[in-house]
C-alpha cells in the first residue's frame, strides 16, 4: 500500500475532524517515511523503546496513540533524539490518532467497555469533548482489575454499584462525571484523578492506570488489521 491509500484508511479508521482542538498540529503523520507500507507496528505511546522494537523490526510504519512531541520543538535533543532518531534512520513513518480515536465510534472507549464487560452500553456524547460510555457491569471490579492489570484506587462505597461509567485516559472532569450520573452511572472508572474531584463527585470514583485503559483500544486495532501491538507497560507498583 503506497503512504498517501495508508493515511487515507487510517483517516477513515479515525477522522481527523473527531479530534479536539489541544490535538491540532499533534496527530496524523507526525513523521515521513518510506512511501511504501507493508509492515506496520502500533502501540499506545512512541516511546523510544517502542521506536527502537519498530525499527528493529522493519516496519514500514508505527501508528500510536498518543501524540509523540507536546511542545512546539526548535530543537532536537534529548528524549525526542530517542524517539526520531530510529525512525528516521529506518525510513518508518510515524502516525498518532489521539482524541478523534476516543470519540471515533468503535474506538478506545468502545473497546474498554467490552473489554471490562459493560453491557447495554450507552455513549456519552452530549458535548463535543464528551467521551466513555455508561453500561451494566457483568463483571467484579476485582474481576475488572484483573482484566486491566492494574489496581483499582476506589474512593467512595463500590459495594452495589451495578451502572458503571468508563472513559479511557486522564477524563476525570466534573462535567464528565455529571453527564455520566444523568444516563444512570453509579460510579465512574478513568484515570489521573485529582482530589477535589473525587471529593467533589455526587458518585464514587474508580482510578485505574492511563495505560490499563487505553492500550485494550490499540491492541483491538492492531489485531483487526494485521498490525503487531508493540507492548510498553509502564512500571508501576503500590506500597503500603
């Protein structure tokens, strides 16, 4: 497949015009590569060592997540070296999908609900930054935590909560959280929760790791399309 049918099918996987405004100048095709594509990696984050498995691996293209550079650069130096310079050497085109990945129908949060057993889903769509979905748990938040490969920081009585909220990545947000509790959510599951939020929330609050939520979305991806998922699990661990 030549570069310009490969952005084309990616754009139609996540449109573009889905993305919020913070993401303008992120996503896309953050770096050129070869023109043709055959052998693509995917991972949540292009980490270096994410970039450094796709050029050992001969891939024609890495299609992440995450954007991979935040700040305007007018240099290149220390960890964005790590991450370009094995791209470029190997001619790998870079792409990242972030929000217009969330809010895409089938996306993240999508995924992430099937994943932990949510069913009859309903999608939190009533803004244009609204993402996640509220569904009926079939399955224990230990039973949860075991899906996700993380722990779970609960603050609030989880005890009979059957209507959950999921919302992939840092989307604990107070208006998140009350659109939630109006399509019937009796606790809400994100990552990255500050506390005057969990203070704040009418709703118990349920914080697992940003990676946990949304590498399942990448993974599925990957998977439907042939690609190879480059795991980068970030270590984390509690002591108590």
């Amino acid at each position: 497949m030549d570069k310009d049918a490969f952005v084309a099918l990616l754009e139609k996987i996540a449109p573009p015009m889905l993305a919020e405004d913070f993401d303008t100048g992120r996503i896309g095709l953050i770096a050129e590569g070869t023109d043709q594509i055959e052998k693509v990696g995917c991972a949540l984050d292009a980490t270096p060592y994410v970039c450094e498995r796709a050029a050992a691996e001969r891939f024609d293209a890495l299609v992440v997540h995450h954007p991979a550079f935040w700040a305007p650069m007018h240099g290149i130096t220390g960890r964005n070296v790590e991450i370009l310079r094995p791209l470029l050497q190997n001619n790998i085109n870079l792409y990242a999908m972030h929000t217009n990945f969330d809010h895409v129908h089938g996306g993240i949060n999508d995924v992430l609900a099937r994943e932990i057993g949510l069913t009859d889903c309903v999608r939190m769509d009533k803004t244009p930054s609204s993402i996640g979905v509220v569904g009926t748990m079939s399955k224990s938040f230990a039973e949860i935590s075991k899906i996700l490969g993380c722990g779970l920081r609960v603050w609030g009585d989880v005890s009979g909560v059957r209507k959950l909220a999921a919302a992939g990545g840092s989307a604990f947000d107070m208006e998140l959280i009350l659109e939630a509790v109006s399509l019937g959510a009796e606790a809400y599951l994100a990552s990255e929760l500050k506390y005057n939020i969990a203070r704040e929330s009418p709703i118990p609050c349920i914080e697992a790791t940003h990676y946990a939520l949304e590498a399942p979305g990448m993974r599925a991806l990957a998977k439907t399309h042939g690609w190879e998922f480059i795991e980068d699990t970030p270590l984390t661990s509690i002591i108590q």
